[in-house]
C-alpha cells in the first residue's frame, strides 16, 4: 500500500514572465483553500473558482480561491485599474510581494512535504470527508512560465480548453464522489515533447501514469473505441518531434541522425482493412524553436488556432482516408500574436465599432430558428456571411461580440466555436472583444476558459478583468486621439510617456468603452430569472470611471459607452408612446406600441424586456458618473431600440445569429456605433440582413461632454422622463416591468 502518492507538475520550460505580461495577462500569485458548512465561503481580493472539490460527498464544501493581485502594483493608474488594486479591502497575504506561481504539486498523505522552494496551501483539498488528506504545494520560480487560469471540472472523461493541463490526480479520490479535477494553463513555451503513444480503454478513465499527459478529448469519436486517447510526454536529452501527420500505412524509419527521421504509432483503429497510424519526424537538439509542445483535438472543421497546426492524412494513401469529424492539432513553440493596433481616433476624429449581439453558433454547421421564408437558409454559414457583409461595408475600427456568441446547448467543442465566430476579424485584421450572455457557458467551457481562449487569439483585445469581483470580461478600453506611444491595451510605459510628452502628444484618453459581465441565471429564490450585474461589478465600475475621469479637467473628461448582455432594468421603462418608428425596420408591433412623435425612443420593441428582478443600481451608477453617456445590450433578440432614460441612451444591438429564436418578419440585423469629433459626438444605426442591407434607425445619441448636459447638471430626471416616482421606486427597488414578452433572451 502507497503511504504517499504525489503528483508534481513542473510547468515550463525557460519560459520568462515577461511573455504572459506582454500579452497583458497576469499570472496567479496566491491560491487559498477554504471549507465551509454551506456554499458561501468567500475571501476578499480573491475569486472562489465556483466548483465544490466535494462534490456530492457529503463533506464540507471545499472552494479554491485565486488573485492575480500583487505582480503589476507599480503605481500606473491604468495599471491599478486593471489589476482591481484601487482601493482594495481585505488582507492580500503578503500578494504583493509574490511572483506568480509557476508550478503546482497535489500530495497525499497527512505529513506530506515537498523539498526546499515549495510553500503550503494551508487547507485539505477533502476536507470533511473520509477520504485522504490532499495538501497542494505551489511554487515561484523567475525563469518558468506563469500560471495563468485555474479551472475545475467535474466527471471522469472532462476535458479543459485548449492550452489547459489536467493535474492527473482526482481531488476527490477515496470519498465515493464525485471525480474532481484541476485544470490549469500558463503563458508561454513549453518543454518540447519527445514521445506520443495511444492507449484505447473500454471504460474511462483511460490513464497510463503521470509521466504522461493526456490530450484534451478522445482521438475518435463515434466509434466503438471511443476511448482512445493520444499521450505524449518530454525526456530530457532525446530529440524533439516536430510535425505529425496521420497514415493509412506505416512510414519508413529513417536513422537517428537523419533530419528526415519519422516513426510511426498503430491506433488499433481499423478503417476499410486498414489501421490507421499516428506518424511524426524528430528534429535535431539544436531545433528548439521548431519543436512540438502541445497537442489537442479540436472537433469540427473550424478554423486552427493560432500559432497550432493540424495533423493531416498523407495525400499519396492510396486508401481513402476516414473522416473523423475532428482535427488532431499540434502547436510548435509559443509564437509572438500579430501586434494588435491600437485603438485610435482616424485623422478626421472618428472610430467606429461594430456590435455583433446573440449571434449563437455552434461547433458544426447549426440549424435556422424563424428565419424569412423567402431566404435559404443554413444555419451559421448565413450568420458568418452576414457578419463579413456588415465587416467589408462599415470597415469598422473595433468589434464587440455582446454575448450569447457560443450557443452552448449545440457547442461541445466552445473552442471551436470561438474560432468560427471570431474568424471574419481576424482575417480582416480588426481588434474584437467579447462580453458573456447567459447561453455561452452551458457548452462545454466555463467564461474562465472562454476568455482565455480569445486572448490567445490575434487581435483580440479580451479581458478576464478583476479576479476579486464577480464575473468574468470586467474591463476597459480607451480609444486615444493619436497612435503613438501606446502598449496593446493603451496602458504606457514610462519611457513611452517621456516621448510622448516630448512631441507634445495628446496621450490621455479621448474616449472609454466599459464592458461588464451581466451574469446568466438567478439562483435567487427572490429574485429568480435573469441574473444581474453584481454590488462588486457596480463599485468597480465607480471607482475606474472615478480614477479614470479625475485625470481630466471637468471639461475634459472623455465621453464613454458601456456594453453588458442582460438589460439592466431600466431598459423596461418603455411607455406606450414613446415610440419612433424609424420606418424600414420590417418590424411587427405585438400591440405594445404606439406611433408617436416623440424623441425618446428610436427603433421597434418586438418583445417583451427580459430584465433581472433585483435592481443593483447599475443605471445609477452610469448617471452618477461623469463619462457614460449611452449602454448598449443584447439577450431580447427582436428588440432594438435606444430608450432616452434621463440623459442616457439604453440601446439594443438586435439580434444576428440565426441559430436562435427571431421572427419571420423581423430580419436579422447588427447596429453599428460611430463616434465622431475626438468622442464629442455618437451617431448609431443598424443595418439589416437583406440583398441592400438596408441602413434603419439613424440617430444622434448625444454631442458635447456629459458636463453640459442639462440631465447631469441638474442631477434629476429628464424633462423628456414620463415617469411616476411610484414606477421609478418600484424599479429601483427591483420591481419588474414589462415582462410578459416572446420568450426574451432565449
């Protein structure tokens, strides 16, 4: 009987924090174990990473928490802002003076140790139950690749996104529950892999030992050998492989100094009388840069992630090759992204963006939800085309995706996903970002791997946000009127500032762009329904406007927009006359409108608001603020109006995908935000999916600094505002209004 079995995992090679910093990334410097009674342990500065490590065990539940406060504490304001370091509350354990963690080590056994460098996670990762005591060990090494996400799931087959490795261990092992495992990535190159071999397993989990490391999914699917699993590990001193490809024959053996060297791996996998082999080449010691450092499945036919290349049947087989419905995928060394523009005002004053809202697409080609009867339509194919025409006509300077963009029932392969939708900008070149709604995570990745899988790819401008407030994708983005000077997320360097100060340069912000994590599903029994931005997300929101905004004189302060997916609740406060049909959109009333002259709502409300019930100030907290001027939202498919709610413009992006819910006679549409001289002035449209791609619902949201507004220097409601205070306290206090609509936000 083992008295102490471990598992070590030593993560990177020589990889140096630098390259995690450069991708604007940090790394995790603390990790905390808590065990509580109930679901509720918490600690401030810190994320719970949401899944029980007892789970269905009947112990206590056991939550891992992670920061990544502490590594980029250096004053810089944008800086701070990032990091959540304002005003932080609670104790950091010493954070700041910590590199990030670099390896991880799970022992068990009660007196388990770990040699000179490794520090103790205080805590029993099976704590209240009758299993082993489990102790993790973390370690901070300079010269090693950070980690950078920390994720866990459930289930003896689960899987990770690409670029995550699996501590081999269960968490949960001998409490009779359920299987538990840490997944976790760095940034960074890799140690370069020196053997593959396959192993097929009746019944999971399919395992050698912990030397090697399993590939994220199996090789095969839909056949009787589903669980056949690739494996690969690096020994020290043997040469590199470097490419891979797959065979209906086995290939010649070259010798051992033969730079053409290829040796091959039967499958067991039997197609036509015919086994199907696994070949690859080695390389030479000195070809480092060239080697093979990670291998995946991807399901589909979607595009290869960047810097990964994909294994594929030799041409001159004679035989014909199986189609696998998937990809087997390698990545050679951890390559530089394409230098991401930045976000810069033209020389005439105007940037313009383009909202890409509920597009809802799936790892294989997806079905058509009410779509015109009049239109052919398959599904993703007609998504992706119009978002190229909408792509090649506006030419936008940055595109948002505002959520429900993986359409997570159909998704069992998100990352997939991700490469499909984000394919049309990235050919293009254009920075995108991406917000969550409530249908992206019920796939098969968390928004913690979502968010991580953007930020790998090229011109992405994603980003995780604060580990120590709810939510993932809490963030900023600054347009500035000139494109010097500039880091990737427009976060300076001091040497930059000295240049830029130099020319006499106009290097503060011109403009910001919030984005927020508007959540999924209530699990209130309160509030049930539509879950809501958060009382953190909404401080955090008033401290970076407050930090951002007190750099500028008062008739300086950069004008901004903020985008979210779930409508805050005031999106509902839509009378039965404050309608303006722009005339073209093609919508059909549902007998809640009336035509009207009136200016405070532009565009068709199609169905009902799909609203959370709890009211956390979110508005408030726009109105109070001295830049946000105008929100912009997804989740109600068939909505897309800009509702006038004192002062501010709550708009609709008007859903594109046509792999959800819409209506016949409503085309698909996407809205488009141009803002003009240097941020004074934001003109918005929408155009829809049809042979002109005709432009509706022109309007001006504002001109000037919010400091002239009438709304804001009287600090009351508009004059244009009909509302009772009787409906207004209801609605702050979380009141719904408004619900009875089509299915909103399916």
């Amino acid at each position: 009987m083992k008295l102490l079995i471990w598992t070590s995992l030593i993560l990177g090679l020589s990889s140096a924090l630098h390259l995690a910093l450069a991708r604007d990334i940090p790394g995790i410097t603390d990790i905390r174990i808590t065990a509580c009674p109930e679901d509720n342990c918490s600690i401030p500065g810190f994320r719970k990473v949401p899944q029980d490590l007892n789970k269905y065990s009947r112990g206590s539940f056991v939550h891992l928490h992670i920061t990544d406060i502490g590594q980029n504490d250096d004053g810089d304001i944008d800086t701070l802002i990032q990091s959540n370091s304002i005003d932080r509350q609670g104790d950091c354990h010493g954070a700041k003076a910590h590199l990030p963690i670099t390896q991880i080590a799970v022992l068990q056994g009660e007196n388990a140790e770990m040699g000179q460098g490794w520090e103790r996670v205080e805590g029993n990762l099976n704590d209240g139950n009758r299993g082993p005591v489990l102790t993790m060990f973390v370690r901070r090494d300079a010269d090693q690749a950070p980690i950078v996400s920390i994720v866990v799931k459930y289930g003896f087959d689960s899987h990770a996104a690409i670029g995550y490795d699996r501590v081999p261990m269960d968490l949960n092992v001998g409490t009779g529950g359920q299987w538990v495992y840490l997944y976790f990535k760095r940034v960074g190159q890799r140690k370069p892999i020196t053997q593959i071999t396959t192993k097929a397993c009746t019944f999971p989990p399919c395992t050698i030992d912990d030397s090697w490391t399993r590939v994220n999914r199996p090789i095969m699917t839909g056949t009787l050998k589903r669980y056949l699993y690739l494996f690969y590990k690096s020994v020290p001193g043997e040469r590199p492989i470097t490419s891979l490809n797959l065979s209906m024959n086995v290939q010649e053996e070259g010798g051992k100094d033969d730079d053409m060297d290829r040796e091959s791996i039967d499958t067991g996998v039997n197609y036509k009388n015919n086994n199907v082999f696994i070949t690859y080449r080695r390389g030479q010691m000195k070809d480092r840069h060239l080697a093979v450092d990670d291998i995946a499945i991807e399901l589909g036919s979607n595009p290869i992630p960047f810097s990964w290349s994909a294994a594929s049947f030799d041409r001159d087989a004679a035989q014909e090759a199986p189609d696998w419905n998937a990809q087997v995928i390698y990545r050679t060394g951890d390559k530089a992204l394409p230098e991401t523009p930045t976000l810069h005002f033209k020389q005439d004053g105007s940037f313009k963006i383009v909202q890409f809202a509920d597009i809802h697409m799936a790892t294989g080609p997806h079905s058509c939800h009410q779509a015109p009867s009049t239109m052919e339509c398959t599904g993703d194919i007609n998504t992706l085309e119009m978002m190229e025409r909408m792509l090649d006509s506006e030419k936008p300077d940055l595109v948002v995706y505002t959520g429900d963009n993986v359409d997570g029932l159909t998704s069992n392969d998100a990352f997939s996903t991700i490469l499909k939708y984000s394919r049309p900008v990235i050919e293009r070149g254009i920075p995108w970002t991406i917000i969550f709604g409530n249908h992206d995570e019920e796939g098969d990745l968390s928004r913690e791997e979502m968010m991580s899988s953007a930020q790998d790819l090229p011109y992405s401008l994603s980003q995780r946000g604060p580990l120590g407030i709810s939510g993932t994708g809490n963030y900023f983005l600054s347009i500035y009127a000139h494109r010097h000077g500039r880091g990737r997320h427009g976060v300076w360097s001091e040497g930059q500032q000295e240049v830029a100060d130099q020319n006499n340069l106009a290097e503060k912000s011109a403009f910001t762009l919030y984005f927020l994590d508007s959540g999924a599903y209530s699990f209130s029994l309160e509030y049930p329904g539509w879950d809501w931005i958060k009382d953190d997300q909404v401080e955090w929101f008033r401290q970076t406007s407050r930090a951002i905004t007190s750099r500028f004189s008062k008739e300086d302060v950069p004008n901004a927009l903020a985008f979210f997916h779930i409508p805050i609740p005031e999106y509902a406060l839509v009378e039965d006359n404050d309608h303006d049909d722009d005339g073209e959109d093609g919508g059909e009333d549902d007998g809640e409108e009336a035509r009207s002259d009136s200016s405070r709502m532009v565009g068709d409300k199609n169905e009902g608001v799909s609203t959370p019930k709890y009211n956390s100030g979110m508005f408030e907290a726009f109105f109070e603020s001295k830049d946000v001027r105008a929100t912009t939202a997804g989740h109600d498919h068939i909505n897309d109006y800009c509702l006038d709610h004192r002062g501010i413009n709550l708009c609709y992006g008007g859903g594109l995908g046509y792999g959800s819910y819409g209506n016949v006679n409503v085309p698909r549409r996407s809205r488009v935000f141009e803002i003009l001289n240097f941020g004074e002035r934001v003109d918005t449209w929408k155009r829809l999916d049809n042979e002109e791609m005709t432009l509706v619902g022109q309007q001006t949201l504002f001109v000037g600094k919010k400091s002239e507004s009438p709304t804001s220097r009287s600090g009351s409601k508009s004059s244009l505002s009909r509302l009772s205070d009787d409906l207004f306290e209801r609605l702050r206090q979380g009141a719904q209004y408004a619900m009875d609509g089509l299915g909103g936000g399916q």
